[in-house]
C-alpha cells in the first residue's frame, strides 16, 4: 500500500509527464532517472538546502517558498555559465499537507516552466521542513564562468542592484520600514529572485570569472580573490543601489546591505579592459544591466573605498534568519 | 569570514581534492561542479534523503550512518545498472561538532573509494539532522534494468538474502534477540548494506526489469508489475534466509520479514526463460548469488503462495523508525 508520501511522488511524477523535456529518457518513477547530455556540452552540477526558519520563515506562502528554492539553485548555473536541463527535489515534510504540497508545486512548476527546467527525480520523507534541490545545466567548453580566472586590472561589474536581499529581510522582519510599493518590490527580490541566466548567456564568453552574490559583495568577491589569487578594490559610491534602497535616504545603510548583506543572486563578474568595449556596448544598447564597481588587484583582499577613502565595514558576514 | 559550515565545506572540499576523478573537469569550491560523461553513456541519477529518527537513530556512530547513506544510494545504481560515477552531499546539522563530521567523513570517503564514487559538490546547512545524496552514474543505451520490460513467464529473482533489513531493525530497537555473531551480522547489513553493483554488471544485458528492495519484496516487486502490466507469483518457500534469520526457527516471523520488511537493498529482476540458462550458469559457477523466487504472471497484483497454497501476509507496507 503506497504511503501518503509515496502519493505526494506521484503526484509531482504526474505534473511532470505533462511536460515533455529535453534529453529526459527515463522521468521520476524508475530508481534513477536517465537522462541524455547535449553533444559536445558538459554537466554543471549544483545543489542547496533550504531549511525552514533559517533560509526562509516557516509559515510563508508554499508557492513562494518553492520559487525561491528553485530560483536561487538556478541562480547557481548562471553564475558558472550553464543552460539549464534538469533538477531533482527531495522534500522533507513533518506531516502530508494537501494544501501545502499543492501550492508548492504550483510555485515550482510554475519556476520551472519559466526557465525551461525539468523535474526528472526526487525523494520525499517525513521529517522536519527542507527542500534540497539538485540543479543539472549544459556548459560548452570555453565558455564556462569560473572563479579563478581574474587578472590584475580586470574591471569588476554586478548585474542590477544590490542590497535588496538583505534589505528584503529587513522588510519581512520589520526592522525597517519600507512604503508598500517598496516592500512589494522587496519581497519579490527576495521570494523570486531572477536568476540572471540571459545575463549569463550574454557574457559567458567575455567574462574572465564570475560567481552569484549569496553570502554578500565583499564575502562573495572574496572568493574570486581567493581561486584567482588576486585582491579587489570596491568603489562603494558606485554601487547601483535599487529605488527601494535610495528612498530611505539613509546612504550608509544601504551601502552596509550592498556590500555585506546576502540573497541577493546577481552576478558578480571580472572583464579584461580588452573586452569591456563588448560589455560597455551590450550596457548601451540596454541588453545588459551592469554596472562597473571597482577592479581586480594584487594582494588577497577585497577592499571597499568610498570617494577613494577607505570605507569602515560594520560586518562582512551575513546572518540568516 | 567563513562561517562553521562554510569551514566544513572545506573540509570536505580537501579530502576529495586528493582522490583525482574521473571525468571531473571542476570540483568542490565554485558554483558548480563541471563533469564530462563517458563518450555514448547516458546519465544515471537518483537522489535519497535519510533523516534522523525516520531512517537511523540519531545516536548511530557517524561513520555508519554516512555509509549506509552512500550505500544505499549507490543501490539506486546497481537497480538502474549504471556504474557509478559522482556524488554530491547535502547535509543539514544541528550543530558543527567536529567529532561526528570526522567520524562522518570517514565512513564516507571510506565507502565512495570502495566503490569508486567522487563527490563533486555540496551543501552544509544548520538545522535537523538530514542527508541527501544524489548519486550520477553512467549506463549504456540498450543495457539499463528499468522497472517496465518484464513479460508473463519471466523468472523472478532476488540476489543473496532478503528479510535481514527488518530483522536487522528488531535487533537494533531489542523486540527480537540474536546470537551476539547474528546480531553483528545484521548490524552490518542495516548499515553497511552492498550495493550490489557486480551483479547489476552481470545481470543487465540478461535481465528484463530490475530494482532494488528498500520498502519490501512485495510493494518492490509490485512496483514492476505496475510499469510491466502484468502480476507476479512469489514462492515463498524458496525465498532466500540467510543463517541468522533461519536461526530463529520461526519461519512465519521470517517470510514476513522477506515479503514486506524494507532495508534489503537487494536486486530483484526478472528474467526471460530464454536468458534462463546464462543466469544459471553465472549462479552454477559462483559468479553471482542469486535465487528463483517466482514468475511473472497475468493480472495486476504480486501474490504469494506457500508450497502451491495462498500465504496471507501480515501487512504489506514497511514501518521505519
């Protein structure tokens, strides 16, 4: 007799038969799944845990929850240069909620859909609430987004803005207060994080390294210096700082988000001054939002400067819930 | 600054880097782990969480609980009939206790050399104590032991013994006593069960259908009777008893334990007649240990018969911890 939670497999096992996918030879329901690589492409291979209470509060909107879940693992192929392919879910669930289960697969069905992603297997247990999403994506040799492969004097640039993620916390915790609009906004950023995928795909063969802002600019940044062996500079007043962040005419503030907040899942990226004209003209014509924020250097550390003064860091860590 | 987990991470991070592996173009430490699949072999992947309480006790020694983890998802493999390639580890902790992660890493890095698995990437994360596993394996078009090809008069058979999962959990939670060398045994079997991948070598250009036992003979067995269409008919008084189970002389408590006990981790696969004389001949010469259970039939369900005559089953589910 098939468990609640063996029925709960079958029911994502259904939402997916519906959606026929890429290379997918064997869906969920076999011991494995088996599953047909691109010619000529390599396998890029991420997974994450969310844990309910400390990646995300416990009693949030189940759709939202399995958006953000699977945003921000794909948020982890565009930071290495990858198409997406295929993901596993394994679910662990205190009780078989009906009601939960079916939002939270509208939520991920939905995100998966989006960003042409198939649920090829999964496990699902009874214990307390987790989500551990596996991501697989296509890379072609060359093209693929490192971390080690900064130079001295390569431009260091981010995708949109940053700071929204930690200041979307602030806005679901109340420690601050936001207009409704902003918090809107912000609980979008933080819930449905883009993945910067296209963004990917326009300079994965133009960046000389790359990575997704999770743990915070400068602690995210820091690891680009380390796998490259290099140190950074930040131009702190450059930061591209949301409409959100400037209304709350508190500069400090927001500079503190944007440098050591996290959960912002925007790229990261060093260019050689050799092909910033490429990237200055996908800027121009509006196919890239970036923005240039300081640049790679020797030394191992990242260094933040404001107006070229050095610039006092309160913490460069970043504290979940 | 690296936070506990993150220092984990690192840890894990250097001993894998000093195990070179097959096909792994980029390890630990990016956004994503980069691999290359064998030329003209498909990708093979299962994922499985085990959580504390539901699947092991939380006071298990940490080097079995991470080989029994290892262990049964490198049985998803053998069911598939992939050799198995990488890994990767999502794993949820209360807290970073130095002594369990070592005590963990060890039965971990232990049983991925035994097996010649690579783990590729992670995630460490704060909270309940959980394990997910995502094995990838290569297999070959045309030799995978999927659930869907068993046909009417196929024999069906289980490799070495089955029933020792369950008889295993009655002597760890005491509602059964063994001989303290029985009881070592049983031990071994729950958490360092074989996956049984050199018979899944042998078997997958002879076998029809194949998977592995880990809710029950009879709810597995059912399982490929769903995807073939068809029913089974298991003999009972020719299922496999290892010496520790035979020693209870209670051959009631034992079938039970053979037919709807879970843990087994063996393969069951079906065989054509015709294929018959080669599976026979690779049991007549020591090469695989396997036993004719019984026969593929019409009809929908797995029945179970005693010397020709209907077993009644005590129930048919498993009931973890």
């Amino acid at each position: 007799m098939p468990s609640e939670f063996q029925l709960i497999q079958q029911f994502f096992q259904r939402e997916q038969a519906e959606q026929p996918a890429e290379g997918v030879l064997l869906g969920i329901g076999d011991d494995c799944a088996l599953l047909q690589i691109p010619a000529g492409k390599q396998l890029a291979v991420s997974v994450d845990t969310l844990v309910a209470d400390v990646h995300f509060p416990r009693d949030a909107d189940p759709e939202l929850i399995a958006e953000r879940a699977l945003r921000t693992n794909l948020s982890d192929l565009a930071a290495m240069g990858a198409d997406p392919l295929w993901f596993t879910l394994a679910l662990t669930l205190p009780e078989a909620n009906e009601d939960w289960l079916r939002s939270f697969s509208r939520g991920l069905f939905k995100c998966a859909r989006a960003y042409g992603i198939a649920l090829v297997g999964g496990d699902t247990t009874s214990g307390p609430l987790s989500i551990t999403i596996q991501v697989m994506g296509a890379t072609q040799p060359q093209h693929t987004l490192r971390r080690d492969g900064a130079n001295i004097g390569d431009f260091v640039l981010v995708t949109n803005f940053v700071g929204d993620g930690a200041a979307a916390l602030a806005a679901i915790q109340n420690t601050q207060q936001f207009t409704d609009e902003h918090t809107d906004y912000l609980q979008q950023r933080f819930y449905r994080p883009t993945p910067r995928l296209a963004e990917s795909a326009l300079i994965r063969e133009l960046a000389s390294s790359a990575l997704d802002i999770s743990d915070g600019l400068v602690a995210d940044l820091q690891h680009i210096c380390d796998a490259s062996d290099l140190g950074a500079v930040i131009d702190v007043e450059n930061l591209p700082l949301s409409p959100a962040l400037k209304s709350l005419n508190n500069d400090a503030q927001a500079y503190q988000w944007a440098l050591s907040g996290g959960d912002d899942y925007e790229l990261c990226f060093t260019v050689q001054p050799e092909k910033m004209a490429d990237i200055a003209m996908l800027i121009a014509q509006g196919e890239l939002q970036a923005t240039v924020i300081g640049e790679m250097i020797a030394g191992g550390k990242v260094i933040c400067e404001y107006e070229g003064e050095p610039f006092k860091l309160a913490k460069t860590g970043y504290q979940h819930f």
